[in-house]
C-alpha cells in the first residue's frame, strides 16, 4: 500500500466518520431511533449532535446523487446500489474517499 498524505488521510478520516454516523443511523429499528443506550443513536439536547446527524444523512444522499449521476456518463459503478447503507459500508471496507466522489 502506498503511503498517503496527511490531506488524505483526514478526507478519509472525515469520509469515515461521516458514513459511520450515518450508518449507526440507519442500521437503527426507526420506532426505536434515539432510544436505549446507544451514544452514536440515543436522543440527544445537543443542537450540534443533532446538526451532525442530519448533516451526516445529507451528505450521503449527495454521494449517491453525484455517483449515480457519473455512473451514468461512465458505466462505472462504485455503489452496487444507492441505499445509504450499502453507500456508507462501501466507503467503510473500501476506504473510499467521498472528496474524490465528488469532485470527479
């Protein structure tokens, strides 16, 4: 593996925490969404928790507009498919950086 530099490493470090968060997220039964006691999904006062939350699902759904939207042009596929799941998996395995995503 090469070596990368410190900017990538923190849009892969972003990229991470951003499909993590989402991922919590949506892998959450919905009727149980900011319940029990986990802290990435328990209910939160915090403003910015919450903004991050949002933010998080937002950006993923931008991923996938921007990737389908290429994949159309190139019949390249990075996602098998847009859900946020498989898109925030994917770039958790494939250590997929979404700057690269998005501003291809």
């Amino acid at each position: 593996r090469m070596a990368i530099s410190t900017a990538e490493a923190s849009a892969m470090h972003s990229t991470l925490i951003i499909a993590s968060m989402a991922l919590d997220l949506t892998g959450q039964d919905w009727t149980q969404l900011g319940h029990g006691g986990d802290p990435n999904v328990v209910s939160s006062t915090d403003l910015v928790v919450t903004v991050d939350r949002v933010l998080a699902l937002f950006v993923v759904r931008i991923v996938a507009l921007i990737a389908h939207r290429q994949s159309r042009k190139t019949r390249a596929y990075v996602y098998s498919d847009l859900s946020t799941t498989t898109i925030c998996k994917t770039a958790t395995d494939r250590e997929i950086q979404w700057d690269d995503v998005i501003s291809s």
